[in-house]
C-alpha cells in the first residue's frame, strides 16, 4: 500500500529578520524507507518536531520531498494530487474538516459530492457509521456545536465515507474520556477488519498504540529509530520490572543482594529486577517481614523515553 | 463484510460537459452551503449588510454634494460621473463577492491554520474550492445600491441604450471583474511567501478601483499614460463609457480600443493564474 524509499526533505528556516537574516537548512526527514502493507494498522510515533507530520504530508501529497520514491497505491502523491487524495482519507485530531455553520448531514453530504460518491454508496455507509458511531443525536446538530468527541465522530465519519483504502489518523481520541476513546478505537479496529483500510496512526498515546497496532515505527531528528512489532520493542529495550515492597517495619539496611535499589521511603522500598518474580520475592521475604508485595511492570511510555533520551536504536533500525 | 470493489476516483473519460456540468454544480453548492452557514448569524449579517451599503452610499454622496457646485468635473456631467462609477462600483463588488476566497486576508488564514491543506487534501480542483470558500452576502446590498447609481447614470447621462452600448457596458463589468479578480488573485498568492507585501497589492487593487471611478481626464499626463498602456485599466470602463457617451477616445485611439475590456480583463486574471499555480507549487515545497 505504501512504499518509502530514502525519503529525504528539507526546510530553509530563516533566521533574523527579511533582509539582514541568514537561512539555515533544516533536514526534517533524512532517509527514512518503510513499507506498510495492506490492511495494516502502524502506529506512527516520535516527539514534536521528529520529522513525524513531514513524512505524513509527503504521503499525502501535501508536500513535494527533495529526494527519494514514495508510492502510495501504486501513486506517486504529489505528482496525481486529485486521484490520490481520492483514494484516502484523513482525520487530524484537532482541525475538523466539517462546514462549520452547517449542520452534519449538510458537510457529509457536501463531501459525498465532492468525492462524488454513488447515492445508494453514501446512503449504505452513513447508515453504517450513524449507527457504529452513534451519530443520530447530533446529525442536525451544526459542528461548531458539538462536543469534541461527537466532532471526532463526525469526523470519522466524513473521512470515510468514500471508501478510502487508506486512513491517516493523527491524534484522534487526544483529549476525550476513556469511555469515548474506547468508542473511536473499536470503530477504527472494526473498519480496518471489515474493510481492510490501511491505517497510519500517529499520536502521543502510547496505550492507544497498544490497543490498536502491532506495529510501531518510532521516529526522531529525521531518522527511523524503530520498525517492527510493539512486544519485541517492550521487550528489548523495556526497563526493569519493579518490586515494590511494603515492609512491616522500615528496614535498617534496605539493600538486598541481587536486587538493584531504587529507592526507599519509610517502610516501602522499591527494587529493579528482570526475568521472573518469584526469586526476588523469596529474597525480599527472607530479608525483613514484609506486609505487601507489588510487582509493577515497565510502562511503554518509559520506554519509548528512554529510547528518545539515551539514542538507544541510533545505531541501526531493528 | 468483504470491501466493496468500487473505487471513488473519478469517473475515467468523462466528457468535457459532463465535468463542466459537475463542477459548476459542486460551485453552487458550496456557494448554497456558504450562505446558509451566514444565515446562522442573522443580526451580524444585516448590521455587515448596512454597513457596506453605507460606504457606498458615504462615497456616492459625496460627489452628488459637490459636484453641483463646480457644474462639472473636467467637463463631466453628475449623470456621466455616475455612469463611471457605478460600472466600477458594480464590477468590483461582484468581484469582491465571487473572488472572497482569494482575498489575501481569507487565504492566509486557510494556510495558517491548514485549512488549506483540508483543501488540498480533497479531490475537487483546488481553484473551486477556494472560489467556494467564501461568499460575502452581506455585500448583496451593495451590489444593489451600485446597479442603482449605474442605472442613474445611464438614464441622466442621456446613453441612447442601442443593444451595442447594453454589450459593450457589460463587457466593460465582465472585464473589469476578471480584471480585479486577477489583482485579488495576485494578493492572495502572495500569503504563500509573505503577509507584509500584501498591503502593496492593496495599494494596487483599492487605488485602481479608485483611480477608474472617476473620468481618466481629471488626472495628470503621467497617470493617464500609465494606466492606459502601463496598466491598461483605461481601457476597462472610461474607454468604452467614451464610447457609448459619443466621444472620441484620447490620442487618437481608435474606436477599437472600447471594446477591449472583456480581452484586457481575462488576459489579466489568466495571468494571475500563472502566477496561483507558482505559488501552491511552492507551498508544495514548504508546507507552510
């Protein structure tokens, strides 16, 4: 579906005023190669300024590279524009792309000509999206009024509603509650499995990445630092499991012997360990009496931290 | 539930009406979907709506007061004034109204907060789009009060209406709206490098509407020559209201030269279009 090979884009970012200012080069993404599959959901990560939304706007045919192929579709983005952009759909988080005085039935029936999808299509998919998505409520309802998770919706909705193969999605349950964030994923994980739309998922939500994908790429400074599955980058590069231990009394010397310390405050202590519990459990316990045991496991997002920190992956992508 | 094979590209080999008749259809509707969205704002829209008719009216009054008093301007009559007037009054809020998406202020704001790229992002020719973007109703008031002052004009400046000086007038519309367009064109494709060098073009577009209200022979030699064949905007209304008002035209210009405004005009906006496809190409180039 999609194929990236070396992509390379640059910006001339001004510095100083118009006239007396010099420009330096910026290379927002240095060879970046990657090919996502058919009916793949890939989560796109990288802090702000990594090179993330630069590689989304070349694949969409927003903007030009300086060198490398892209190829979307069996497409070159930015060469076919209108039968490119044709085939996808797009929801970024924050911008909606709904007449905003207009009621919502009004915009999606405004996209349905501007798409120019079949009547009896566009009727069969607003019945199936009103009803996976809930939108009956709120489809009178002009999109300056809704509330943000209804705007998601809705969104979703006008951004599918022509059948794309392939869905960018940047950011798209940002700022909403559990229970609507779940909404929007259950909608997402169904469309890809019913419909087999590829999807590009960008966010800062690591735990939506694990509901979603399987997939992970992790950019930074304008080079892929990671491609491949979501457990085996848990599992290489995860920190240490955590005990955390709850002692009758605050121990006297809280160091145990093959545990790593990380730190101790009263009768609570908490200790770095990998592979298996049971062994430094029973260590604990033979230490001092202890009242509670927890074993916390390394959250994906100290991961990712330490991988955008310390260079971990800089020496090659996985 | 298998995907269904059918692909939303556009129809292969369509013919030349059958897309024509698409896009002109599309047009309306983004142009319906833009004034019902102003319908929303009932009080807003009639206080817009009252307070563009006033600068109409504030600028028309002004030479219905004074005039009078110097019997004429350079030999012209309150009625030919207004015949001059009203046709560059008319030509250039019709522009306003059609060319709103172009409007420099409109399209910067597209482009910074990426609702451009929503555009961008959509299969429907991108100019559309952006003629679809905004459609000031609010200025309907003004459109009325110019016919009003051109209809005036035509009446008391004793026009004998041939069908060729009612074609030869509306050519002189059509001329000067694709003539301004292009100039609103010009201004909106600057946003895509620069804001500041946006007030120059309005110098340009506000000073030409300005400067071609009035009889070109008020003015000096230099300015005359200038926007007669510099930039022919002479040729846009005061050459073919000459025309129609039995008047040689100056330097002994042939009679020709009256007709040329539905040909000055386009060539101008075509031009200016030249100029839109430079600048998306360059916002392909830097995404901003």
């Amino acid at each position: 579906m999609i194929t990236v090979h070396n992509l390379r884009k640059t910006f001339r970012v001004r510095q100083g005023g118009l006239l007396r200012g010099s420009s330096v080069i910026m290379e927002a993404v240095k060879d970046v190669s990657f090919s996502v599959a058919r009916g793949e959901i890939v989560g796109y990560l990288g802090p702000n300024g990594a090179g993330k939304s630069t590689t989304i706007k070349v694949l969409t045919g927003l903007l030009v590279p300086d060198s490398g192929e892209v190829e979307v579709g069996g497409l070159v983005p930015w060469k076919d524009r209108r039968t490119h952009v044709a085939r996808l759909g797009a929801v970024f988080g924050q911008r909606t792309t709904l007449w905003w005085d207009l009621p919502v039935h009004e915009s999606l029936e405004l996209l349905r000509h501007i798409y120019r999808v079949p009547e009896p299509r566009f009727r069969q998919n607003l019945r199936d999206f009103t009803e996976l998505l809930e939108l009956g409520p709120f489809l009178n309802t002009p999109a300056r009024a809704l509330s943000l998770g209804q705007r998601m919706r809705a969104d979703l909705a006008a951004a599918l509603l022509h059948d794309p193969e392939l869905l960018f999605l940047d950011e798209p349950t940002v700022g909403l509650d559990v229970v609507a964030k779940e909404r929007i994923r259950e909608f997402i994980r169904h469309i890809n499995a019913t419909r087999e739309v590829t999807v590009l998922l960008t966010t800062h939500d690591l735990g939506e990445v694990e509901r979603l994908a399987r997939r992970v790429m992790i950019i930074d400074h304008g080079s892929l630092l990671y491609d491949g599955a979501l457990a085996s980058l848990q599992a290489r590069y995860g920190s240490a499991r955590e005990l955390v231990v709850d002692f009758e009394a605050a121990p006297p010397d809280p160091q145990v012997p093959g545990l790593e310390l990380l730190g101790a405050n009263g009768t609570c202590v908490r200790y770095g360990f990998t592979g298996a519990a049971a062994a430094p459990i029973a260590r604990v316990t033979a230490h001092a009496p202890v009242r509670d045991i927890t074993v916390k496991e390394p959250e994906i997002e100290a991961t990712i931290r330490r991988i955008y920190e310390g260079g971990l992956l800089r020496d090659g992508v996985a | 539930m298998a995907r269904p094979e059918l692909s939303p590209s556009l129809p292969e080999k369509e013919g030349v009406a059958a897309s024509a008749l698409y896009y002109l259809r599309l047009y309306y509707l983004l142009l319906r979907a833009q004034a019902r969205s102003q319908a929303v704002y009932r009080v807003s829209f009639a206080l817009d709506a009252l307070g563009s008719a006033f600068i109409t009216l504030a600028e028309f009054a002004a030479f219905v007061l004074v005039l009078p008093r110097f019997g004429s301007l350079s030999g012209w009559t309150l009625g030919e004034v207004s015949l001059l007037y009203g046709l560059a009054e008319l030509a250039f809020v019709l522009m306003d109204l059609a060319f709103g998406g172009f409007d420099a202020p409109n399209l910067s704001q597209h482009v910074r907060s990426g609702s451009f790229n929503t555009f961008l992002l959509r299969p429907a020719p991108l100019r559309l789009q952006i003629f679809g973007s905004d459609f000031a109703l609010r200025r309907v008031t003004r459109v009325v009060l110019a016919a009003g002052i051109l209809a005036y004009g035509v009446m008391a400046s004793g026009v004998i209406w041939t069908p060729e000086a009612a074609l030869l007038l509306a050519g002189s519309v059509l001329g000067m709206v694709a003539f301004f367009g292009g100039l609103s064109v010009i201004g909106g494709t600057l946003t895509f490098w620069t804001v500041e060098s946006v007030e120059a073009m309005n110098v340009l577009t506000y000073g030409g509407r300005t400067l071609i209200s009035y009889p070109m022979d008020i003015y000096g030699q230099f300015l005359r020559k200038t926007f007669t064949y510099l930039i022919p905007a002479a040729f846009l209304s005061y050459f073919p209201v000459l025309h129609v008002l039995g008047r040689p035209l100056p330097d002994g210009l042939p009679m020709l030269a009256a007709y040329l405004s539905p040909l000055v005009g386009p060539l101008m906006l075509a031009a200016a279009f030249a100029f839109w496809r430079v600048g998306v190409r360059h916002y392909g180039g830097t995404g901003t």
